[in-house]
C-alpha cells in the first residue's frame, strides 16, 4: 500500500494506492477487483457559497467534496502517474498551478494502516 500527497499552497490531499495482493476498499463505483492497482481519492472543487472553508495560497475558498475516486490500473506505474494527474487536477480546480504541486510517495505496512488514510 502506498500513499499519494500532493501538498501546495499550505495544504496536502492523500490518497491510497492498494497494490496486487492487498485488499482494496469495495464501494458502489469502485473498480473491477480484479484490478492489481486500485488508487482510490477524494475530489473536490471550488464552490461560491457552501462547502467546507479552506486556505490555499494565503486565501480563504470554499469547497466541495464529490465522493472518492476509485480507479483500476494494470501496473505500479501507471498506477502512480495517474494518482499524480489526480492530485494535480485537484488543486488546479481550486486555482493552484499544477507545477506547484509537490508530490509524494510513502509506501505503508497494510496492517499499519488504521482504515483512514491522514
């Protein structure tokens, strides 16, 4: 299992990437479980009124969640390059350059994990 943290102006999103082997969360709209990749992240996007207040970039925004992301790849690879697409067009959506998104990757023990992902 590997967690994916994009962090730009002054906050992070994380997602989880559950690799061959592991047990992926199982949820209506989640990949085929014959999927050896599973990159599973929460979406969001800039609303004008509503939403959950957060700062980015010395600013207050509001936003909005859409349910997680749950998408199926054939390898490691793939897997990453598209959880790093998603993290970027995460941020690009609240106005945050997607070069300014730093990226990282933290391989985790499946049992270390507590069912949440920080």
């Amino acid at each position: 299992m590997r967690l994916i943290r994009g962090r730009a102006g002054g906050t992070a999103l994380t997602g989880t990437l559950y690799e061959r082997g592991e047990d992926a969360p199982s949820f209506s709209g989640a990949p085929d479980e014959d999927a050896p990749y599973v990159w599973v992240c929460d979406s969001f996007y800039e609303v004008e009124s509503g939403g959950q207040r957060q700062r980015i970039d010395g600013k207050t925004v509001n936003v909005a969640f859409e349910s997680p992301v749950a998408h199926g790849f054939e390898t490691r690879e793939r897997a990453i390059a598209g959880a790093r697409d998603h993290l970027r067009t995460q941020f690009a959506r609240l106005g945050v350059s997607e070069a300014d998104v730093a990226i990282e990757v933290v391989e985790q023990e499946p049992d270390a994990h507590s069912g949440s992902v920080p």
